[in-house]
C-alpha cells in the first residue's frame, strides 16, 4: 500500500484505500497461487466441494481482519459489514475469473498431468506403460471434468459431466454423441466453461498424447526387462556350473528382480543341496547322526553358513 497516499487521504476516504490498497491485491495474490496449484500441481484432483471448501477457508481469514481493522476508523456494524460483503464479492469474482483463465489451459494441464507422474528417479525401475497409463488418463478425465464446469454453488454439481467424458473416452457411441454439442445437460451456460464439443477435441488429443508417450516409455521398460531377464539367465547358468543336483531354470518370464530377491533364491537352493546331501549319507552315518544330534547340528550350520558366503560372493560378482 502506498503510505504517502494513505497519510495524506481524508479520514473518510481511509477505509476504501485501506480495501482497495491492501486487501484486494492480497486475497487475488493468494487466490491465484492457490488456484493455479490447484489445478496444475497438487498431485490428487480436486473436487468442486473440496474447491468451494478451501476458497471459503482462505476469504474467512481475511474478513475478520479487515473488520477490525474497519473498526479502529468508528465505523458502525452496518458500514463494515457492507465493505467486508465487498471484499468477499471480489474475492469471488477474482477466483471465478482466474478458474475460467485455467480452463482455458485446459489442454496444457491434461498432457502436464499425464507426462509428469510418469517421471522417475535414475535408479528406478522404467514404468510399464500398458499398466501405468490408463490410470493416469482416467486422472486427466476427472481434471477435465472439474475444468469444465464451474460449480461454485452446491446445487451446481447435479450433472453428469464426469460420467459423459468417461464412458467417451472408452468409446462409447452415446457419449459421443452427447459431446457433439455445444452445452451440456443440466449445466446453466453461465456454468459453462469448457463445451462438450471442445472436450471431445481434448480427449482425442489426450489420446495421441497417450500414444506418443506409450511409445517413449516403452523403450527403457523393455530393456529394463531384458537387462534382468539376462541376469536371472546367468545366475541359472552358474547353478548349473556348482551345484551337485541338476537344477533347471524357471520357465517364468523375470521382468523384475533385485539383489535381495536373488539372494532369497540362493538360500533356498542351498537348503536344496543340504537336504539332498542328508538324504545320501549311509546308514551308518545316519546311525551316527542320530545318536550325535548336537554335533550333526554344528556341522549342518556350519555348512549353511559356508554355502551362505560362496553364493554371496558369487551373486554379488554377477550383478557387477
């Protein structure tokens, strides 16, 4: 607020500066910033009851304050009451007038929402874009029905916007139909933010966009896949070189597999050998085993413990 101005206004003209100098930029500030995080970062879509619960919440902060401060001029309740109805009003013109600017957007936020999650770390594993994806779309659906419409009044929210773009998205002839229009079914046109002619151009882009990043990351995914394939085939290959039985490698596809799972392989392949191992003794060793319990018992740990050691070592040589 510009102090001088302030200092030099009539003490009447005091509490409108004080409106339109502090508290008007203020609340469009934090309105804006909120409603932009809203719909392009916070990472759960928002519902249109969550939106006029949260909008309620940030202008309730900023009435009680400007009333008192009104209050230090000696204006009546009457006098304060109307400023602070003003500045709510305001506040309600700023958020619906930024909302319809991020629907305008709309196109942007979708492919943001459907790119970002799908980032990961270096040392992560590449997504599978055949089970990662549609989850995604159907977030970028509910975002795109929230852009739509606007529905700042309970009463608002009676449609079947959501469940429309949906079933158009699966292909459904009907909800294609119903797109094909320029209003929606119980939506007043002053609600109206986005046409369902204009959602139905959103989701065919959705889906190419879909296509094009399917495509990207399926290429790391798959050699992902192949990498480990690769590692499970020489660990069997070197089962094969060292140990006593014949062990024949899984038939199962490995498109996944970490140190610590393999190493749960090897123990269960050496308590394999250890068994096989008793079951040849002699009878007379078993005789001796029986009658010796305590000394059969260290030997066998002892032997878990060296196989334990060999195959770590071996293991750890292989993932390097």
């Amino acid at each position: 607020m510009q102090m001088k101005n302030y200092a030099s206004a009539k003490q009447e003209d005091r509490p409108g500066f004080l409106v339109k100098e502090l508290y008007e930029p203020t609340i469009k500030k934090e309105l804006s910033s909120w409603l932009s995080f809203l719909v392009s970062e916070r990472p759960e879509i928002p519902s249109w009851s969550k939106i006029r619960e949260e909008f309620k919440s940030l202008v309730e902060k900023a009435l009680p304050q400007l009333d008192t401060a009104l209050s230090h001029f000696g204006m009546n309740d009457e006098d304060r009451k109307k400023m602070t109805d003003g500045l709510e009003k305001y506040a309600k013109n700023v958020a619906m007038t930024k909302f319809r600017e991020e629907s305008g957007r709309a196109k942007s936020h979708l492919i943001n929402k459907l790119s970002k999650h799908l980032e990961y770390a270096d040392d992560s594993s590449p997504q599978n874009p055949e089970t990662a994806l549609p989850d995604l779309v159907s977030d970028c659906v509910e975002l795109l029905a929230v852009l739509a419409v606007a529905r700042w009044e309970e009463g608002d929210e009676d449609d079947d916007v959501l469940t429309t773009l949906k079933a158009a998205v699966d292909g459904q002839e009907s909800a294609l139909e119903d797109l094909d229009s320029t209003a929606w079914e119980k939506v007043r046109p002053s609600n109206t933010l986005i046409t369902p002619s204009k959602c139905s151009q959103l989701i065919k882009e959705l889906g190419e966009e879909k296509a094009k990043i399917s495509t990207r990351m399926m290429e790391p995914f798959q050699a992902s896949k192949t990498n480990a394939q690769r590692k499970v085939t020489r660990m069997m290959a070197y089962h094969h070189q060292t140990a006593p039985l014949k062990v024949q490698p899984s038939k199962t596809v490995v498109t996944h597999i970490t140190s610590t799972e393999m190493m749960k392989g090897v123990m269960v392949e050496v308590r394999k050998n250890v068994n096989c191992t008793i079951e040849g003794i002699n009878s007379r060793t078993q005789v001796f085993i029986k009658n010796n319990p305590f000394r059969t018992g260290a030997v066998l740990a002892l032997l878990i413990a060296v196989w334990g050691v060999i195959y770590s070592r071996s293991t750890h040589h292989m993932l390097e």
